[in-house]
DNA sequence: CATAACATACCAGTTGGACGGTTTCGTCAA
DNA sequence: TTGACGAAACCGTCCAACTGGTATGTTATG
C-alpha cells in the first residue's frame, strides 16, 4: 500500500544487510539483543522480509555463523598462498588470518566478539568442533607436530585476549611473541 | 494456600540453588535460555522468590559472575600456598587453577561454558577487564614479565580449547605442554 | 511481633513466527 | 519486441506464548 513496495530488489544487498545488523547488535548488546524485531528494525526491512530469507530465527545465525567461517577460511587461504614453506603453513595461516581480522580498519573487530557470542550457543559450538576437525584432518600431513598444536592454541588466546581487552601488552612485547610463534611452526 | 509456603527456609541453599539452575540454563541452552521463568521453574522456586534473592535479571547474572570469580580466585589463591617460589607464582596459580577446575569430575565443565556465555554479555565483559586490571596490578612486582604473559595467554586458550573441544591432543603432549608454561614462570 | 523468606496473581510489552497480500523480475512463447 | 506468467522478493498484520517486573499476599524464624 505504501511506497514500501516499490524500491528495487536487490536480494544479496539485502541478505547481506541482515547479516550485518545482526552482527553488531549480537557484538555491541549481547545474544538476547539479537531478535528479529531489533534486527528488521534496524536493517529497514520489514519482519516479513526478513523471515523471507532466514526462515527462522535459527537459520538466521547459522548463516551469520557460516559467513564468519567462510571469511576466516578466505584469510586463511589468502595467508597460506603467500606462503612458499608446506611444513606448518596452515597454522601460520591460521595465525596470521586472526591477526589480520584483528588489524582491519574498519569495524571488522566486531569479527571477534560475534565469532564469540555465536559461540556461547551450544547449537552453534558443534558446527566450530566440525570446522577444526575438518581442518585438522585436511592439513595432517603438514600441521600436526606438537609446536604446531601449541602455535594454534597460543593463538586462540591471543584472539581471546584481544577481544575481551584483557592481557594488555606493548606493541614490543606482542612482535617478539608472534616471531616466536612463527618460529615455532617451522621446527 | 498450597502447601508451599510450608517447607522450610533456606536462604543461602535456594540462593546456591538458583545460580546453580541459571548456570546449567546457560551452558546447556545458551543465554536466550536463561530467562526468570525458566531458572525459577527449574529450580522449584517460584519466580517472586527468585526475584526477592536477585531483584533482576542483571543482578541475578552479575551475581552468578560473581560467584564464578570468587570461585577461580579461590582455586588460584589455594595453588598459590602451595608454591614456595615468589617469582611467577600468581602466573602459575592461574595456570593450575584453570587446570583443576577442567579436571574437576561433577560437571564442573560447565565452569567454562558459564563463562563464556557470560564473557559474551557486553556488561559483565567490563568485570572480566577489571578482574583482570586488578590481578596484574597486584602481582606487578612477581608476574610482569614477557613469558608470564605469555603463559598467561596460553592458559586462555587451553581454556578455550577444551570448553570448544576443540584441538584435542593426546595426555603426553598435554603434560610436556604444561610442564613447558610451568617452566616459562620460572625464568 | 518485626522482618526475612518465600508464594500467587497480574501486567504491559516483546517474542518468534504464520499468513496473505503486493511488487518486481527473469523468461519464453508469439 | 512484446507481454503474459510464474516465481522470487518483499511488506504489513495478527497472534499465542512468553518476557521481565510489580504488587500483594502468606508463612516461618529470630
């Protein structure tokens, strides 16, 4: 009835948008801020629309949740082309992909408290355990010396660390530890 | 009228009790489960009593926090006593601390989910940053150095891990893994 | 008997989602 | 080139269940 209608479609914008929305409410105001009233508002599509491409609630941050893992996937790739050495590669993939995520200008430290609340979901914590395992199987051949166990681990932390502002530490401090991080997977 | 008024009072029990429903919610069915309806249900207490012992939501929350930090100072402070050296101590009290509180048998890995789930509420994330803020502080003068926050760093994602079941490793490289951190404090 | 420890009833707002409508778009026959 | 047509991309409304919270009880306990 009203002009609503009549703006041009555009379906991936507009499923992009809801992902996007959703993920800074779930960054900035918690799992239980993430509804889909607060995310149709904010995103300027009706509930109706929304539900059109998310069928339910659910599958609305099982897309989200799969959109991070695509996007680690893509920085973990990107890192490993550039990398000529076989042996350890994917975890220096791995590392520098979430250092990277890290360092991105704009809003992209969002990354990092969504991968988070969408994590305390126990519904979603499985897809996580499906996602290393998968990995871990794929690059056994390369990664999965001991160092390299601790090389992802330590990176974890890191990723936790800085996420949640905690274990502060000087630009110095943090070269000298991805260095020896790095080394580490090379042994 | 009912007979329910008639059992005994037990304040500090039905306020464990309360916390202890509200942490399983969390762990088990993530935040959106954690509703007043639901912990006072669960827990055979009605939902005025629950709100006589946490006259909110957030209250209710940031005293299950609360309750989980207390509970890690204390199995910090207890790893502490038994440690001679000064150098270190406070780095290796958390390191063992988050050790035992894994290994502990009754589910006390719910320890590490609750913690997420709330690490993932953008208002109880300040607590942690203060908690933490609060600790260095504190033990500036034997737990500054560059390996201490390291091993520090690395007792999160050993955290991490195991609560995500992910990276799973073998007991030997466990042990040579802690024994390794353990040997970082003492530098 | 005063107060803390509960219970019961109720409320206004919000929740996820079902539903039926309207508009645009790709396509394919004429 | 057109234009009909089915499907996809939306919109707006309605609803039952549930949400956090209030107000007012009732009972045990010091």
């Amino acid at each position: 009835m009203s002009t609503a209608h009549h703006r041009k479609k555009q379906p991936l914008f507009v499923r992009q948008q809801l992902l996007d929305v959703a993920a800074r409410l779930a960054s900035e105001k918690g799992m239980t801020a993430v509804t889909l009233d607060a995310v149709s508002g904010a995103s300027g599509v009706s509930k109706g629309g929304l539900l059109h491409h998310f069928p339910s609630k659910n599958m609305l941050l099982e897309a989200l949740f799969e959109s991070l893992l695509a996007r680690l996937d893509a920085a973990i790739e990107e890192a490993m082309r550039a990398d000529p050495m076989p042996h350890g590669r994917f975890t220096r993939g791995y590392l520098h992909a979430c250092l990277a995520l890290r360092d991105q200008p704009q809003g992209t430290k969002d990354w990092a408290q969504v991968t988070m609340v969408l994590l305390s979901e126990p519904q979603l914590r499985q897809r996580w355990r499906d996602w290393v395992r998968g990995r871990s199987e794929e690059y056994v051949g390369t990664d999965s010396s001991v160092d390299a166990a601790i090389v992802r681990l330590a990176t974890d932390g890191i990723w936790l660390a800085d996420l949640l502002g905690s274990h502060d530490m000087d630009e110095g401090a943090r070269e000298r530890l991805i260095g020896r991080l790095i080394e580490l997977t090379q042994l």
